[in-house]
C-alpha cells in the first residue's frame, strides 16, 4: 500500500490539448460529410437522377 506522503505526490490526469481538440473536429467533420454524401446519394438514387455510368 501507498503512504499518505507517497500518494500526495502522485501526479496524473488528462490534458486537453489544441492537437486533441483538433483531431476530435476532423473526426466529427468526416462523419458529417460522409454523411451528407451518404444522404445526396440516397436523394438522387430515389429521384432517378443518377449519371449512367
């Protein structure tokens, strides 16, 4: 078991960091317009106003 000194000099925790935050907004961007492709596909599939390919 720790002793009270020893645990008081435990340091630890999360830091929230500018590149953190960035890699969370990229990751909520690219689902969000996987999304919106996914949706205009859906849209035009149903509409009938799809490119022969």
């Amino acid at each position: 078991m720790l002793e009270k000194e020893e645990l008081l000099q435990i340091v630890g925790g999360i830091n929230i960091t500018g590149s953190f935050l960035n890699s969370i907004y990229k990751c909520v961007n690219t689902i969000m317009e996987v999304g919106r492709s996914l949706g205009s596909a859906i849209r035009r599939a149903i509409s009938g106003s799809m490119c022969p390919v």
